[in-house]
C-alpha cells in the first residue's frame, strides 16, 4: 500500500509571484514551445529538441541517448507533448545518467526543476516526494508529477516544460547531475576539482606566499621554532672582570 503525499507548505518562490505583464520580459524570458503554435516540420523538430534540452540538459544531448521511437510518435501526433515528456523522464538514457548516480533529496529536486520549472518549495517537499519515489519506484514518481495538477495548470498536454517565473544564477536544465555530495564520495575526485583549487589558495602556505616583504607574518613560524633556551643574558661579577687587560691598548711604534 502506497503512502499519500505528506503535506507541505508553499514557500514564496519566484513562480508564485503573479506576472508583472511586459515588465517580466528580459533577455532571460523562456521561449515557450508548444503545438498549437507548430506551422512546419521544422517546428515539430524544435519541440522536440526543447523537450530533450528541458529534460536532459544541454550537455547531454548526445546521439546514443536520443529516443527515436518518442520522436517519430510526436511526429505522427500518435503522443502529446505531456508523454513526450514523461518518456524522456523514465527513458533508459535518463535513468542512467541522472538516477542511478544521485539519492531520493536530490533526484527530487532535479526532476522539479526540469519537469515542474520549478525548485523545491522547502525540505518537507523532498521529504514528501522522496518517500513518493521509496514506495512507487521512479517511474511512479514522474508519473505523479506530469499527471499533478500543477503540472496540468502550467504546461498542460502540448506545451513543453520550462523554468517558470524570474530567471536567476544558471537555468536549472544545467544542473549537472553527476556531481552531488554523493557522487563525489563514490566516485571520488581529481586533482583539478575546483575544491583543490580553493584549498590550495587559502591554505597557510599560500597566504604567506602573497604576504609583502618583510611582513612580520612571513617569520612568526620561524621564531615559534626556535629553541629559546640558553640564550638569556649570563650573571657576570664586576669582581670577576679584569678591566686591565679589556681595555684595549694602542701598541708601542
């Protein structure tokens, strides 16, 4: 038996802010495709590329994971927009670049944000949504999202998703999947990480290195080594000095 959803509170994200009209458009502004508005052959084929760059990113558009047997079924109208999408989602391809390499929390928020346009509201959210994915396997999640209300509300049967509202930082179809915390950890890291980079720049050694010369800094290593002991002044008697043969006499011609 499948648990129910867990209730969440919406945050204020950017999505729900009620459009401003032409004051929202900008360079960053989301083309929207759909097919009430495809005149050609050639608009089908842009559908279909957007729908490949929303659900796969751009940088994993490669010729072995395209889905030939989806696109001719778009082509031919025989599937909307809606399952173009969810057959991308639960595509062989997909599940290996994205699923396999990533936990519940984040494959949560990767498939929000390429299938809903939209970032996780809060940590209830991926809670709620992971234990979707823990009961009804993957598949079931990506069929709760593109059959949600929200889903329908947005994109509907014929329009391809996209990051909803305001654009800031990167597009969220560019998060790279491969390199959450977990993935790093099991497949480890190499020597150009830019975490290298950063602890190389602000280890101790390097600060010092970019010091001015003769900073005082530069040296306090070395004088914390060295051993201070036995170098205090020595107790000399005045009784003890022969001041006959310390002061210094000129020699005779």
């Amino acid at each position: 038996m499948a648990l129910p959803l867990l209730q969440y509170k919406p945050s204020s994200q950017n999505q729900r802010v009620k459009s401003f009209g032409k004051a929202d458009l900008n360079e960053d502004t989301p083309y929207i495709y759909r097919t009430e508005d495809v005149s050609s052959y050639t608009d089908i084929e842009n559908i279909i590329w957007a729908g490949y760059r929303q659900v796969f990113s751009e940088h994993e558009i490669l010729r072995f994971n395209r889905q030939k047997n989806l696109e001719s079924q778009v082509k031919n109208g025989s599937i909307s927009v809606r399952d173009f999408i969810r057959g991308l989602a639960r595509s062989e391809a997909f599940y290996r670049l994205v699923v396999s390499v990533n936990n519940n929390y984040r494959l949560v928020d990767i498939i929000l944000k390429r299938l809903l346009g939209r970032a996780p509201y809060n940590k209830q959210e991926e809670i709620a949504w992971s234990i979707v994915i823990g009961t009804k396997g993957f598949d079931g999640f990506v069929n709760a999202i593109i059959d949600s209300q929200e889903y329908n509300d947005n994109f509907g049967e014929n329009t391809v998703p996209y990051q909803r509202k305001r654009m800031e930082a990167r597009p969220f179809n560019l998060d790279t999947p491969r390199y959450g915390e977990d993935f790093q950890e099991k497949a480890g890291t190499v020597a150009t990480d830019w975490r290298f980079t950063l602890d190389k720049f602000y280890s101790r050694k390097s600060q010092e290195r970019r010091l001015p010369e003769g900073d005082p800094r530069k040296y306090a290593d070395m004088a914390a080594s060295v051993n201070p002991q036995g170098n205090y002044a020595q107790r000399v008697s005045a009784h003890d000095l022969d001041y006959l043969n310390l002061v210094p006499q000129r020699g005779r011609r």
